[in-house]
C-alpha cells in the first residue's frame, strides 16, 4: 500500500513475537527477526525484478555497479550483525528505522549538478546492502534518493532499486544462515538464523495481501499516509530504544 519493504514491520513483529511466544532473549531474537524478515525478501525481489525488466526499468551498467557493491555490503552487514551484541543490534535497528522514517517524512528526491559513475554507484550499493542487511529490508527507502541525487532517471532508481532487494535478500540471507548454523541455541525448524515456520508464514500471507495492499493505495493519499506510518515507526523504535535499559 506504502511501496516499502516489509521489513521495517516484519522486524519489530518478529523480535516481539519471538521472545514472548518462543521465550527468546529479545537481545537474541533481533538477530532471528533481520535474518528471517531478509530471507522473505527473495521473493518478492525476484518478483519485482521482473516486472521492472519487462518495463525496461532494469539500466544493466546501473544494476552491475550497484549489484556489486551491494553484494558486498550485505555480506558484510550480515557478518556484522551475526557478531554484534545482541542489545547493541538493537539499538542499532531503532536508531537506523528512526533515520529511514525521517527520511520518510522529511525526505525530498532532488537531484545534484554531480552525475553517476561506476564508482558513485559501487558506493551507493555498499552502504545499501550494508544497512539492509543489518536492518532486515530490501534497501529501496536508501537505494532510490542517493540514486536520484546523482541524477539517475527516477524509474531506472525504482528499477535498480528492486532488483537491489533480490542481491541483499540473497547474500544477507546466505550469509546469516552460514554464520549460524552451527550455533546450538537457536529454536527447532531454523536454518540458520532464519526461522523457517515464520518466513513460510510471511511469505504464504503476504502473496495474498500484497495485491490488496496496491489496491487500496490507488484510492489512498499515500503520501500523508506514509508520513503517518513513519511517525508509527518513531514510537516504535524509541519503545525498542527504551527497552535496551530493561
């Protein structure tokens, strides 16, 4: 209904519903949640990606340059967060969807006098995949305005942008199911750090919602609405944020 990634819903969800439900440390839980949310993306990713390349969205130096970049900052995004404390993970995730919210609410798409080049967009894929990955999210919210500030054509950024959410969903994913598969305290049914019953259930679900959620948001003021959703995703993280000192 918004155009943004499940994640930054998913995430919260999960890391809630795994310690309350399944008696894991919330500290410990955020990790299962990033993982978890992220492996849902595949999907959808892939999905997206071919509708953007049936509309010739997909620009091939664009998504060469980003890819790369962005495959290496989701394998290091989810390397770190495999290692990072637990609490310190947290943190992290509420103080990184408070900035995505504001970005959100007060963010403009302007464009700058500077052009794109291949490096301009190795860079823009690392710090993409970087944040998603620890952050559980496809990376469009991130990805599109940097693309945009040096000049890439909006759709082309909409484009590279989707397909961008495959390469993280895949490398991040790949790389937290490495990271802990051998760790014994996980709970049953995960591979990895992704738990499975909860990315079948997010993926199953969400095939069937997704399409109304488009639908409504033909009829909606979706830019007011996002703004209020972004303000929902401040309380929340300050709530996660105040958490940290229990």
């Amino acid at each position: 209904m918004l155009g943004i990634g499940g994640g930054l819903v998913a995430v919260p969800v999960l890391t809630y519903l795994l310690s309350d439900v399944l008696g894991i440390s919330p500290f410990s839980a955020i990790t299962i949640a990033i993982a978890t949310s992220l492996s849902t993306i595949i999907l959808t990713g892939l999905s997206s990606s071919r509708a953007h390349f049936k509309l010739g969205n997909l620009q091939r130096d664009i998504i060469l340059f980003c890819g790369v970049g962005i495959a290496l900052g989701a394998t290091l995004g989810a390397q770190t967060a495999s290692v990072l404390d637990g609490r310190l993970l947290k943190g992290i995730f509420a103080g990184l969807v408070i900035l995505v919210a504001l970005q959100m609410i007060f963010g403009k798409k302007k464009a700058t006098e500077f052009t794109y080049n291949a490096f301009i967009l190795v860079v823009a894929g690392l710090i993409t995949g970087f944040i998603s990955a620890l952050m559980g999210i496809g990376g469009g919210a991130i990805l599109v305005p940097l693309l945009v500030l040096f000049n890439v054509d909006i759709r082309k950024a909409i484009g590279c942008a989707a397909f961008s959410g495959l390469v993280i969903a895949l490398f991040g994913t790949a790389n937290y199911v490495y990271t802990g598969w051998s760790l014994p305290d996980l709970p049953a049914y995960s591979l990895g750090y992704v738990y499975l019953p909860a990315a079948i259930g997010i993926v199953a679900t969400s095939v069937f919602t997704a399409p109304y959620g488009a639908k409504f948001g033909q009829n909606l003021d979706t830019a007011k609405l996002k703004k209020v959703f972004a303000v929902l995703l401040v309380i929340v993280s300050i709530r996660m944020l105040i958490g940290l000192s229990e």
